[in-house]
C-alpha cells in the first residue's frame, strides 16, 4: 500500500509538491486529491504567510497518586487488551508496579513490553511497531520519559496503520511526512521525569541511524489521549536525570516563547490537515511558556539539589507539561535542531544515572550546550522576549538595553548551566572542530524546527554557533 501511495504521489502531485498545493488526504493514508476552490489556489503562493493557529493538548490529570486511576480510565474506555510500554529501569521500580496493580484491579487485559530504548533509534522503533502488526492491542499506557511516551506514539500509529512503513510518516525532507488520517486508540501516558512534556505533544522523535541525526514525526493525531501526572512518580529520578529532563523543559519553554511568529511562517497550508503542529509563537503558547520559565525559576535548582523536595519536583512535573503544551502547538528552533546532530554523533559520551551500555549524550544535555550561543545569535530578531525570558528566570533586567538581550539571556542560563554541574560544552562532551562540518550537516535537514528559528542563519554562522559552544563558561 505504501508503494503504491508513493506511486500516486508522484503521478498526480503535478507540478508542485509542497505540502500546501498537494492537498493529500484519505481514511487509510493512501493518498487522494482534495477538491480546492480555483480563489483559493489563486490567492495562494509560495510566498503566502499563515494567517491562523491552532491549539491542541491531551487531557491532563494532576495529583499525588494519581497513577491508580489509571485501571479505571481504561475499563471506561471499555478497552479489552492494552500495551504497557516501560524500560528496564523503571520495570522495577514503583512507577509501572503502580500502574499494573491497578490494571490489574480492574481485570484490564494487558501485556508489558519493558525493551524501550533510551534515546529511541529507527531500529527500536521497528521491533515495537513489528509487535503491534502481529497482536491486536485497543490500548495503550506508557509508564516512563519521552523515549517511552514517543515510542508508544509510534506503536499506537502502526497498530492502526500496520501497512505504511516508518518512514511514511517521518517528517520531510528525511520522510515522506504523510499526514495521519487514520483515528488512532486510546493512549494514556504516565510521565516519570520533569522534562519533555510528551504526555501533552503529538511528536515522536527517534534517531534515525542512517543519518546519524535525530528526526521524528509530528502530527496532532499521535497525542495522548490522557496525562497521568503524578508527582510521587518525580522522587525516583536521579540527579542528573532531574537536570537534565529540566534543562529540556527550560529550553521548550525558551524556544517556543521566542520562535518565529506563527504569522511569519510560510507558505501557508491550503488545507489545514496539513498545518504544522508546530506553528511558531503565539499568544496562547506564550501563556504556557511564560509559565513554566517563572515556575523554573523558583523550582529548578531546588528539585535538582534535593532528591526529596516534593514541592520543588512536583513544580517541575507540572512546569514540563506547561512547557509541553506551549510547545507542543509554537514548537522550538535552533538549540533542539543542533541538538539532534549532537545526540546522533555522540560516541564515548556517559553520565551518571543514565545506562552505561552505550554512548549517549542525554537530551535535554545535548539540547542546553549551545542554548547560550543560540539565544545570543536569535536576541536580535526580538530582543524584547529575550529580556523577558532572561527577567522571568531571575536577571535583573532593569538597566538592561535591548542590544543587551541576547548577553543577559546567555549569562543567565549559563549560570543556571554552571550551579547545575553542566559540563564545560561539546568538547567536554567529546567533540572537536573537526566535527564541526558534519554537526552542521546533520542539522540542516531538521526543517521541522530549524526554520522556526526567529533569526535566519546561514551555513557558516550555523558552523559558528557549534564552535561558539565547544566551551560555554
């Protein structure tokens, strides 16, 4: 089906293939031409910029224990075989036994697959989605981080759309960027670290291993449909777990606050099933994202410091899902699209807390080390929000000029960088100038995000924002 998908594309996209003009929609992702009004494709152009937004989060539910509803959500949704995804961390800790004895008390039918790779790759993604092509599951519940809520996204979607292969759906220009037509089952998401806000987005990212970059799929349809948020969940994570989810959850609320506004972005869709869910700033996603940046700023270093600080931990659980939502709808730009060619390079690169058994540069890791030389390089776009950043994470702004917003920005996450023990930027991490040309190379393809950069940026000054961040202090 999805050779032949292709086959269509190719033969009826006509002159134009842009997203925009090709108009593709169909109830088992094949691909058929919307009719479009002859006004409407008069008045559109490649140079045509959005004139709407659009707003869409799962359901969430926030509350100490919250995780033992969550055999009742599924016995009401009347689901009779549910898929527990989990890693092998968490297969023994509180979190999943929770979840499964109330599974459990609800007589809900459910299997546990607990091989969730950290820092989801192509080929974990494949095993998954080869399980749910050969047993029939209505259900699903991840119990974990963001690699096991964006790889129970991806089973959820192949369990519905088991003849479309991975690439499919994989955003352009490294997939094919199908939109997803196809309703998807019920997915309730239990969150056990305080960064990607994944239980709120409808992203999955993986690292796609021929590339040697990080990519993912991206439409409203993958998102959960519940949030299980459960702060006791938070008192598991290690130290540099804690710093590093967080640094992911300042980082999304950073981006999306100071993307390119949605008004900006271009060509807009003719058909809004093709809109982006990420869209650029916006006011709603700013509501979110201002936030969780204050929410940071009183919470941060304290649930990183201290492992029992229930207050501060359970502030940034929530602070995450703020973020989620704010960027789950604006998205992020440049400090997330270097970072995906950071984690998909990294060699001999370990930290403490995380699985010793390969190299791994953790995500909100890889994602923080160039956030000083990128907000420096964007201040200029709009100097005003990365005051207001600076100000809400605790600067002293008051006699700050705007031709000061990107320094005063770049201090104050360093500060927050160097009281969190973040190492000394990519050389610490094991690169060199030598990587530079294909650090670069891994990041242009990542249009997803790149092109909601405020600023535009070329070839060379994308090489000097990674040199600028071989060291950051």
């Amino acid at each position: 089906m999805a050779g032949r998908a292709v086959e269509l594309l190719r033969a009826v996209g006509g002159s134009c293939a842009c997203p925009a003009h090709s108009n593709w929609y169909g109830r088992s992702n094949q691909l058929i031409r919307l009719p479009a009004s002859t006004a409407a494709c008069k008045q559109h152009s490649a140079d045509s910029k959005e004139y709407a937004f659009e707003m869409a989060c799962s359901s969430v539910r926030y509350g100490e224990g919250v995780t033992g509803e969550v055999g009742m959500d599924f016995a009401n949704l009347r689901t009779k075989r549910v898929l527990v995804l989990t890693d092998r961390n968490l297969a023994r800790l509180p979190p999943l036994k929770v979840a499964l004895g109330s599974l459990h008390s609800s007589k809900v039918e459910h299997t546990v697959y607990e091989d969730v790779s950290i820092e989801p790759t192509n080929e974990s993604y494949e095993d998954v989605i080869e399980l749910v092509r050969c047993k029939p599951f209505d259900g699903f519940l991840a119990v974990g981080g963001g690699s096991v809520m964006d790889t129970a996204k991806v089973a959820n979607l192949f369990s519905c759309c088991p003849d479309n292969q991975l690439l499919d759906f994989v955003n352009q220009p490294i997939g094919r960027g199908l939109p997803v037509t196809t309703p998807l089952k019920p997915l309730i998401c239990v969150p056990t670290t305080a960064g990607t806000g994944s239980e709120t987005t409808g992203v999955s990212i993986f690292d796609h291993k021929p590339l040697r970059a990080k990519t993912g799929i991206a439409h409203r349809s993958l998102r959960p449909l519940l949030g299980l948020i459960d702060p006791l969940h938070t008192l598991h994570m290690p130290k540099n777990v804690a710093a590093f989810s967080g640094f992911d959850v300042l980082c999304h609320a950073l981006e999306s606050y100071t993307a390119l506004p949605y008004k900006e972005r271009q060509p807009r869709p003719l058909n809004p099933i093709n809109r982006p869910a990420y869209q650029g700033s916006n006011p709603i996603s700013d509501v979110w994202a201002r936030s969780a940046l204050s929410m940071i700023q009183r919470f941060f270093k304290r649930a990183v410091l201290d492992a029992g600080d229930l207050e501060a931990r359970s502030a940034m659980h929530l602070a995450s899902a703020s973020a989620g939502i704010g960027f789950g709808n604006a998205g992020v730009h440049l400090p997330h699209g270097m970072s995906y060619a950071i984690s998909g390079l990294a060699r001999s690169f370990s930290s403490e807390g995380y699985s010793p058994s390969k190299s791994l540069v953790p995500h909100g890791l890889s994602v923080v080390i160039s956030a000083p030389a990128v907000f420096q390089f964007t201040a200029a776009a709009c100097p005003e929000r990365h005051l207001e950043a600076a100000m809400l994470l605790g600067a002293d702004t008051s006699r700050a000029k705007l031709a000061d917003a990107g320094r005063v920005l770049a201090d104050t996450l360093r500060g927050y960088m160097h009281e969190l023990g973040v190492a000394d930027g990519l050389r610490a991490l094991g690169y060199g100038e030598g990587d530079i040309p294909a650090l670069v190379q891994s990041t242009l393809p990542q249009h997803r995000v790149t092109k909601l950069s405020p600023q535009s940026f070329s070839e060379e000054q994308l090489s000097q924002l990674f040199r600028s961040s071989m060291t950051v202090y």
